[in-house]
C-alpha cells in the first residue's frame, strides 16, 4: 500500500487534500495564456503548502518545462529526489554568502546573481568543480530587494560575467526581473518596470550576452500583462489555483481550481448554556443554549490566530464561523444547536463546489492574503493527493 492509500484508508485528525488534477489543468490554463513562452512552475515553500516533489511531477506532465525555487537547499532536494525528467531546468534565486554553489554546479542548477560578492563565489565554486556555472543575472527594475541597480552597478556585474563566461567559468543562461504592483493592473510602476527591463536586457546584449531566456512575468503578469511574457513566465501562487489578483476575479474567471482543501474531524460535540466563555480569554460568551463543536487543528498547524471570532468553516452543510480564539491545537466554533457526530468533517477551505470556504475567505478574515494561508499549513497536516494519474 502506498503513502496516499494508507492515509486515505486511515481516520485523520486533520487533512490538506491536494487535487493534481486540478494543477495539470492550471498549468495547461497558464500555459495558454502565454503561449510564445515556456513556462517555469514555482515550487518553493513546499510548493506553497502542497508538497514540492508530487506537484514539481504534475507541472513538468503537464508542460511545464523550468521549476523555481527560492533557496538552493529545495532546488538541490528536488534534483536528488523528485523523480524528475534530466532536462528539466531547475532556478533558485535566494542565496546568501557561503552558499552551496559548488554543489547546485554539479546539480546543474540555475542561480541568480545579483552583485559582484555572488559572481565572485559562484566562479570560484566553478572553478574547483572544474565545470561552467548556469547563472542568471538578475535586474532590480524597481522592486527595490534583490537584484543589481541600473547604472554602474549593472554595467560592472554584466563586464564581470562576460569576462567568467570567456575564462569557461559560467554561462549566462538568463536576465531576470521581478514585479513590485503586477497583482494591481494599471499601476504606474508595471509600466516602469518593464522599460527598464527592455533597457536593462538591451544593454546586456549589447555587450555581448546571449541569453537563453528573459524573463519578468509573475503569476499576475502572466495573466494579465501579455507584454510582459518575453521567454519564460514564473507562475507561482496560480499554479495551486488561488487569484494572484482577487480585486479582478475569483480563480475561475482566470479558468483557474483551487488544488487544496483543508478539512479535520469533530473532536467532540457538547451542549452548553447560555453565557458559557470559549476558549482563552472568554472573547466569545454563547448568547443563548447551544452546542459547540470542537475542530483539532490550530496554529501549530498554520491556521491564523489573526482569524480568531472570523474563520468560516463549513460543518454539517452550513458555514460556521471561529468562536474565540484560536488555541495552538484547536478551536471551537458554535454549531447553533445543530448536532453533528463526533469525526463529522469540519472543512476549513477548498474549492467551493460544496459550499464550502474558500484559502481567499480566510484571507480576508485574517486580513491576510490567500498565498500566506495556504503556504502555512504546517508539516503536521498529511498532504493527501488525489488524482495522481495523467488525464487521458
């Protein structure tokens, strides 16, 4: 029996259940949207909850030719470990001085270089794996984090690059950006950005470089500024079927499925009297007699405190919403004199078609965004998968 089959055969406290279906067609979905460009699917952060090995696979079936990751830590771990075909392209892009660049060499991992102290180790780790390094160089177009600065800076990081990739130490494989505002279409700075990006790439190649891919687009680039495509998309928080966008559409009006739902089993059911506190600090008192169901994930398990009195959780056909605060392990909420077995399901978020919650619900009661509520759904919460097999 298989991971997923015991899990599914066995009673769970709790449960993200992760659709791959759902993603292939996400995939397919982005794909069709920028269709003169290859797509990279972003699985860091455990691919923002879902489980980076299973949806690196489903991606990379589905079209997706390039996966990122921020650190190199997870590029190495998905190049090792994941079952991936040879020639996918692997980026990370979050390095730190002392890095592991000899071994994402020898990994044939891309990494990003952003300032000299970068290109200096990277040559050096080249050197002694006695091999060329993929590095992409990345432009700061206006973000204002990582990145080389327009001017001077980028001049003497591209002369230096150009320089290592005639001594056989690197190939300069990409030049790179990142949107500030891309998720609020119409900002002045997208308009900015990418002036500068075409300024930036023109002078590198003026000089001689020959990337194999430009790129700049994000999940609401890709979706929503076509001009932005160049080479290659980076589709992050899309993949998993959550808007990058949500004052311009729900994921369905991108043809877009949430790939997540979160759900638990009822602890315990209990009647109670009216002017009974809940949890800590009595934030909620029952105005009346009523019954109270017990719901075993907390914030231990990545469910926000900041949701406390506000989660909606859909429990026997109706939305319930958090009573109180939400405790390290559990919480409450007021099932209204409703009496639901013992290990009824409690589903926190999904898709909707059952009418259940949404990752963009809790969101908006946490005053958070929904990437945050779905990448911090903790290790003690089983991945689920479903539908592993290719459609068709």
């Amino acid at each position: 029996m298989n991971e997923t089959a015991a899990l599914r055969s066995a009673p769970l406290r709790a449960r993200a259940e992760i659709d791959l279906a759902a993603l292939r067609a996400n995939v397919r979905t982005l794909r069709a949207h920028a269709p003169g460009a290859a797509l990279m699917a972003v699985v860091k952060s455990d691919a923002y909850g879902h489980g980076a090995a299973r949806c690196a696979r489903a991606a990379v079936a589905a079209g997706a030719t390039w996966l990122g990751t921020a650190t190199p830590e997870e590029a190495l771990v998905l190049r090792a470990g994941a079952g991936l075909p040879a020639d996918v392209r692997i980026m990370c892009w979050l390095w730190t001085p002392g890095g592991p660049w000899r071994e994402a060499i020898e990994a044939d991992l891309d990494v990003s270089v952003s300032a000299m102290w970068a290109l200096e180790e990277v040559t050096r780790a080249a050197r002694s794996a006695g091999r060329p390094a993929r590095v992409q160089l990345k432009a700061d177009t206006g973000l204002g984090r990582g990145g080389c600065q327009p001017g001077e800076d980028w001049a003497v990081l591209v002369a230096a690059a150009l320089r290592a990739e005639a001594g056989g130490l690197v190939r300069i494989t990409g030049l790179w950006s990142h949107f500030a505002c891309a998720d609020e279409p119409g900002h002045p700075s997208i308009a900015a950005q990418l002036a500068r990006f075409r300024e930036m790439t023109a002078y590198a190649e003026a000089q001689g470089v020959r990337p194999e891919v430009r790129h700049i687009a994000n999940s609401p680039a890709t979706l929503t500024v076509p001009e932005s495509h160049f080479d290659l998309v980076r589709t992050g928080i899309a993949l998993y079927g959550v808007s990058p966008s949500p004052e311009l559409g729900a994921p369905a009006d991108f043809g877009l499925r949430p790939v997540m739902t979160l759900s638990a089993s009822l602890a315990l059911v209990k009647r109670v009297p009216a002017g009974h506190g809940v949890s800590y600090g009595h934030h909620y008192v029952t105005p009346g007699e009523t019954t109270l169901g017990l719901v075993p994930l907390g914030y231990a398990d990545g469910v926000p405190r900041h949701a406390s009195s506000a989660g909606p959780v859909l429990v026997d056909g109706k939305w319930r919403t958090v009573a109180g605060r939400v405790a390290m392990d559990q919480f409450v909420v007021d099932l209204g004199g409703d009496e639901p077995e013992p290990g009824a399901e409690a589903v926190l978020f999904g898709p909707g078609d059952r009418g259940e919650p949404t990752a963009e619900d809790w969101a908006q009661a946490a005053g958070t965004i929904a990437y945050e509520i779905v990448t911090r759904i903790g290790t003690r919460v089983p991945r689920v998968y479903v539908n592993e097999e290719q459609d068709g």
